[in-house]
C-alpha cells in the first residue's frame, strides 16, 4: 500500500536583503524625539512668523465662510400714517411708532401669510420693522435666501399693517398708506468672500500680534558661550608700583 502524500503550505518567500521593520519601542521614540524638537524649531522661526500665520489662518477662514453660507436678500416696504380732520401729525407720529410695534405681532402675520405664501413661523423670523421719531414712517424689512420672496414678505406684512390700521381708524382718527412697495432685490445684502476674507485676515493678524507680545523673548547669550570678564579697578598700591 501507497501512504498518501502531505503536502505542508506554502512558505512565503522572504527576501534576504530586505531590511528587518524597525521594532515598535524604536519607532515610539523617534516619534518622541521629533516631538521634543518641535518647540526648539518654532522658538527658531523669524518674529513675525506668528503675525504671517494669523493673517493668512484668518483670511482663508473668512473666505472659505463667504463662499459657504447661502447669499441673503433683503427687502423693505414703507408706509406712512395720514392724520384725518379730526387728529394732529403729532398723532399721527405716535401712532406710527405704536403700528410699528406691532407689525411683528401674531395678529398681523397671521394675516399676511395668506399673500405671503409662507408659514407664520418664517415671517416671525425674517420680518423687522423700523420707525423715526420724526416722520410717521414705518419701513418692513424682510430677508430672504430667495429675492422674490423676501419683496412678497414685506409686502404682505404692509398690506396686512395697513389694514388692521384702517379698521381702527374711527377710533384713532389716523389711517396708514402705502408708501413704497418693496421690490425684487438684485443684489444680496450678506457680505461676499472678499469682504469676509479681510475680516478673518485682520482677526487673524490681531491674533498673531497678540501671540507675537505674548511670545517669550530670546535670550542674547547663545548656548555654550561665557560672559566677559570684566577687569575689577586697580589698586592704589598696583598703580604706585607701575609707576
């Protein structure tokens, strides 16, 4: 009878000239003594080398934030309040000031999503309204990443202010116009990457220099060198005996 042949796997085949990997304990401290050059390098940079690193930090910052975030548009309306026969323009004023308290309230977007088109809850969040305390103006402010509906929005607001005005304008004796409708705007009002470029170089650089004060000075004696020695005063007796 034949005994069957074993066959043992395959051995790999080693190269007997190629370099034994470096042991991990060796690896570990070499990566200890890069770590412990890396202060003696940053003390030997130039002095403004902090001041270089913040400006360009920040300005690529800045305009990496400028060309992500989404552009804004923002739209205003404005309308006027009109005293009739029976009130003065100081009511007027005052009530111009109270209309632009309120323009913002549930009560008025409630009704001025209806040609707005949007949620309440976005209305609350995008609308602001001014007034001046010297002109019985309110202006309605909306912003908006679409233009179109940043002008609806405020325009919607005004027409929903005007309206609630002119039901209690029996009672006020004041009525609210238009004055100007919003338009489409047709550029965004959120800064661009160049302007938030310099602003993030000159945080950085107010940075640098800061670190740059803060940085520890260098001293003027160099390793390994001796002071001078300086030559005490001579004697009385020294200088008789030389003379």
């Amino acid at each position: 009878m034949t005994e069957p042949l074993t066959q043992s796997p395959a051995q790999p085949a080693t190269d007997p000239e190629a370099p034994a990997p470096a042991p991990a304990p060796a690896r570990r401290e070499r990566a200890r003594t890069a770590l412990r050059r890396v202060p003696g390098r940053l003390r030997s940079l130039p002095p403004w080398s902090a001041l270089a690193a913040g400006v360009l930090a920040g300005g690529l910052l800045g305009a990496g934030y400028g060309l992500v975030v989404t552009p804004q548009y923002t739209a205003t309306s404005y309308v006027v309040a009109v005293p009739s026969d029976q009130s003065d323009p100081a009511s007027a004023l005052g009530f111009a000031q109270a209309y632009g308290r309120v323009a913002t309230q549930l009560a008025v977007l409630g009704d001025a999503q209806m040609w707005a088109h949007v949620p309440v809850a976005d209305l609350e969040r995008s609308v602001r309204t001014a007034t001046s305390p010297d002109a019985p103006m309110v202006s309605v402010t909306a912003t908006s990443a679409d233009p179109e509906e940043a002008a609806d929005m405020a325009n919607a607001v005004a027409r929903a202010l005007t309206e609630h005005a002119d039901a209690a304008a029996d009672d006020t004796h004041v009525e609210l116009r238009q004055f100007a409708r919003a338009t489409e705007p047709t550029e965004s009002s959120s800064p661009s990457a160049a302007v938030t470029g310099l602003v993030g170089a000159s945080a950085g650089g107010l940075l640098g220099g800061l670190a740059l004060l803060v940085r520890p000075r260098r001293s003027g004696r160099g390793p390994g060198r001796t002071p001078a020695a300086v030559p005490g005063p001579a004697s009385a007796a020294d200088g008789r005996g030389q003379l």
